[in-house]
C-alpha cells in the first residue's frame, strides 16, 4: 500500500478550540498543513449541527462532521459520490429525552437542561453569544444539564436513565442526557466508508480529545491524542494503546499534536 493517510477526528472545546475563549488561531499552522496534503479533519463534538457549521465554514472545512456526541453524522453531497447530503441519526430523539427529564423532574431531581433557559439565560450560563446560545440549544438527540443535586442523588438519576436506554455522559462544562451512543461510533462508520471509497489506500484514524466524553472515541482510533486540560488526567486508554499526550492545552497543544503526529506518518515540513 502506499504511505500511510491519517483522518483526523478532533473534540472541538477544550482540544481544537480555546476551553474558555473558544478560539482557534493557534492551531492554524497545523490546519493549514492538513490542507495542503488534503488530509480529512472530522470534526466530533458535542456540539450541534449549527454550530459546527458555523465553525466549519470559518475553517474552510467541506468534511464529514458528528455532532452532539455521536447523535448525528452529516456527510456533504457527493463526498463519497454522487449522492446527496446524508444525515445519519442514532439514539432517542431530544423529544424523547425531554419527556424521560420532565419525568426524572417529577422525582425532585434538581437540575437545568437547556432547554428550560431562554436564550439570553442559556448565553450567560455558556459564555456564548445569544446567536451561539441559539445554536447550541438546536439540539437533535441529546440534552445538557447542569447537575443542581448532590452527587448520591446523581448516580440514582443516572441509573434511572439507564433504566430508560439513556445515558449519562460528562462533557467539557455539562452533563450529557443521550442515547445509547458515543463518538467512537461515528469515527468507526465514518473509516468503513473511507475505506470502502478507497481500498487501496492505508487510512490511519487519529483521535484527538481532552475529556470523559472523548474516552471512547480515543480508544477507538488508531492513535489517540489526549490534549493537556482539566480532565485529561482521567481518561483512561486499554494498556499498550498508542497514545501522544500534549504538554500545551487547546489549541496550542492541538497545532503541536497534529504536526508531531503527521512527522510520525513520514509528512515532514518542507
């Protein structure tokens, strides 16, 4: 087979994007060299189709993109041929989990999803704009939470949840109320059809995250990338997994990461 061609499938707040400014400029470098060999960038977040849009355009990104945590998965028309877009949807609707809150509610559980906020309460809680805040609660199948009850409470509400084929995962600022689904998933579909488009070349997947949430999506890649933040130090990989821990948080960790990773597949810089 010919050299080594790595997919990037990058966590957006906390790895690629500022924790606390949501910035990204200091990855630029780096982004501009996945460019350059044509490299895919998937981008895998917690964040809604909305939202990443936005990003996307601002990054110049035409790849295939997952949204809430594995809820969805949009590939762009004629990506893998001629066919129009796809948008690929797992787990319970947010309808659904709305009403198994309403009911958890209904128990005396004590806590804030978004959507029981108006748009400028849910942007001073994010720190977004009332356009970002918008965005962020167009939601397709999961629900965040601010936990507002004590932590023995929290495991009976998540048990509740699994009791309901719900689960409960732990983001960068918020609880995640979701299906049965993670990130892991869509990186696993998104290789079979990278794969299957183009048996001849050797896809590589490389995940890059800074939190519980990523875990999954992390063990499931080829090579983890495990970026420098407050929860980094928890994630836990099967022993013996390739893994590259960075030493800088956000998106500066992320610029390093990704070119130290494309020197290791023989993409020197000029």
């Amino acid at each position: 087979m010919d050299q080594p061609r790595p997919i990037f499938f990058s966590d957006l707040d906390g790895t690629l994007l500022d924790h606390d400014t949501y910035d990204w400029q200091p990855a630029r470098p780096a982004l501009q060299r996945l460019a350059e060999l044509d490299l895919p960038l998937v981008l895998n977040s917690s964040k809604t189709r909305p939202e990443i849009e936005a990003l996307r355009r601002e990054l110049d990104n035409t790849h295939p993109f997952i949204v809430e945590n594995g809820a969805g998965m949009v590939i762009p028309a004629g990506y893998f041929g001629n066919g129009p877009e796809e948008v690929i949807t797992a787990g319970a609707s947010r309808a659904c989990i709305l009403e198994e809150l309403a009911s958890q509610r209904a128990r005396d559980y004590r806590f804030t999803g978004f959507a029981d906020l108006p748009p400028p309460e849910l942007a001073r809680l994010t720190g977004l704009s009332r356009e970002a805040a918008a965005m962020a609660g167009d939601r397709i199948g999961t629900e965040p939470i601010l936990w507002q009850d004590t932590p023995e409470r929290l495991q009976t509400f998540r048990e509740g949840l699994a009791d309901r084929g719900l689960q409960l995962q732990q983001g960068g600022r918020f609880l995640h109320v979701m299906g049965r689904f993670d990130k892991a998933d869509g990186l696993r579909q998104l290789m079979s059809r990278y794969r299957a488009r183009s048996p001849e070349t050797s896809w590589r997947s490389v995940a890059l995250g800074d939190s519980l949430n990523d875990q999954d999506m992390l063990a499931g890649a080829d090579l983890a990338v495990i970026i420098a933040g407050v929860n980094a130090d928890r994630i836990e990989l099967p022993e013996g997994h390739p893994v590259i821990r960075s030493t800088e948080p956000g998106p500066t960790g992320w610029n390093r990461s990704v070119l130290e990773v494309l020197s290791r597949f023989g993409y020197h810089a000029d």
